[in-house]
C-alpha cells in the first residue's frame, strides 16, 4: 500500500471513464498536463504499455482497459464506504418525526432553545403523521390524537383548549358580535381533524343550531389559522398551535376565554424499547425531556 501511486491510478481511472485526458482533469480540478504527467509515471512504475500512443481519442490497451475497469469499481467502493461512515447518525443524533402544523406552529420556533440547552444535540425533524414510520430510522414521534397506541410506547405530552380565532382586520367593525349566536352569519374555516370541529365548541358555548355540514375543510391546523390570519373567516384554533400568532397581535380571541379542553391532546410516541437505538437512547431522553418542559 505504500507504495500505490494513488493519486496516478485516480487519474488513470478517471481518464478511462471519460475516454479523455481534459475532461479528467476538469473533475479532478488540475491541469491537462498534470493528468498526462501522471499517466506516463504510472506506466513506467507498472512497466506495461496502458495506451496507445499516436491516436486522436483515448485508446486503452487490454491490460489499461482491463486495470481501468478495475480501478473505477474500487474507487467507487471507497467512495460508498466513506459516505457510509460520514452519513451514520452519531450518538448526539436524534430523528423526531412530528405533524406539519405541529412543526410549524408550535416546534420550529423552539428549536433555537433546544440548540442553546444542548448545544451537541443534533436534531433532525421529519414531517410526517404516519405512526408506521417509528419503524423507518425514527427515534421519537410526537402524535396528535385518542393515545396509547399498540405496540408502542406512549405517553401524554400536554394536553389542548379550542378557541375561535380571527384576524382583527376581519373582526374590525364586528365587537358587537362577540356572542357566539353571531358566529351563524360569519364565514367559519374548518379543520378536517374532527377532534377540532365547530360541533364540539359549539356544543358546549353555542350556538346549537350553527350551520357546519355542508362548509369546506382545510387539510391542517396551519392551514386553517393561514386562512383566519389573511382574513378569511373566524377559525377554531388549537391553541398550542396559535400561541405564536395570539401573542403577536396576527390573530385575537373575540369570544375571551370560551374555550373547550382536550385531554392528552398530544402523545410522545416512540418504538418499542427492544427495537430502540441504545448508542443513541441518552440523546432521546435528552429530547424527550426537553419537549416535556417545552409542553409544561
């Protein structure tokens, strides 16, 4: 191995594999010159003819074309092994797959803290709702929905309240209408996740009678508090997911605190232990933690 003029045999190989000399030394970054420099070294030290001399294209000999083919399949062996090794997730590396509207409301923004209380974390974040997927390379889930599920490990997170939401450009000119018999002349945005419906709030603040069968549902909660920040209509927000948007002034609350509480809203859902990553079990627990303080 000491001996292997590696750099020679690279440029050997790449001279094959694109039949000529300057587009290897276009991918190796180096001058036509150096590259058929090291091809003439690299036949003297084999002391066997690799090219034909007085052609106008490349033209390997049996034994160059035979050394060449070799030659490419190795490198590129070496070239997966070192992939391999840099891409395998390290002990600090943990994969949560979340919700879109959950990542977008209520995680990203906290991201930044769990980068400055754990510096060495690192944290990639997969946006999916599929509970098959703990068994795709994923340490953790957070879930939204009716936990535990069989076959995993869950547990409570945080738990939720429904309020209506609105833009104060749409409620501008509307404060007389702050008693929920109102919302039955309004335009309502729904949310397809049925755990968030009108029906449940209205079942306990009313109106009794509000008009919900035949309206259009949004495929998210984002989406769904998308629409009543641009003005669109009064939506009924999880409140974890609006605490950014309450807080900044892009939505109100213009029926106060009448609100309707979901239990275990929120499960951190993770694969059995048996199957779980031991090198990397401290860096879940790490976040783990940290989510549950998040959630406190």
């Amino acid at each position: 191995m000491k001996s292997l003029p590696l750099n020679a045999l690279r440029a050997f190989a790449l001279v094959h594999a694109h039949a000529g000399v300057r587009a290897a030394a276009r991918e190796l970054g180096i001058s036509h010159s150096s590259v058929s420099r090291q091809l003439a070294e690299l036949e003297a030290w084999m002391g066997v003819p690799l090219f034909e001399r007085g052609t106008r294209t490349w033209t390997p000999t049996p034994q160059g074309a035979a050394l060449a083919e070799r030659l490419i399949l190795q490198l590129q062996d070496m070239a997966d092994a070192i992939a391999t090794v840099r891409e395998a997730p390290s002990v600090f590396s943990v994969t949560l797959s979340v919700a879109p509207s959950f990542a977008a409301r209520w995680l990203l923004p906290r991201l930044p803290a769990l980068e400055r209380a754990h510096p060495r974390i690192a944290l990639s974040v997969l946006v999916n709702q599929r509970l098959d997927v703990l068994s795709e390379g994923v340490d953790l889930a957070v879930r939204m929905g009716t936990g535990p599920w069989p076959g995993l490990e869950c547990e409570p997170l945080m738990d939720e309240v429904l309020y209506p939401v609105a833009s104060p450009r749409f409620w501008q000119g509307r404060e007389m209408d702050a008693d929920p018999a109102g919302l039955s002349s309004l335009r309502l945005l729904h949310d397809r996740d049925p755990a968030a419906s009108w029906r449940r709030w209205s079942q306990v603040h009313g109106p009794a009678a509000l008009p919900v069968a035949d309206e259009p549902r949004l495929a998210s909660s984002d989406l769904v508090l998308s629409g009543a920040e641009l003005g669109q209509g009064v939506a009924l927000a999880r409140g974890r997911l609006a605490e950014e948007a309450i807080a900044s002034g892009a939505l109100i609350r213009p029926f106060g605190e009448r609100e309707v509480r979901l239990a275990d809203a929120y499960w951190i859902v993770r694969p059995p232990r048996s199957a779980a990553n031991a090198s990397r079990r401290h860096a879940v627990a790490t976040v783990v933690a940290w989510l549950k303080a998040q959630a406190g």
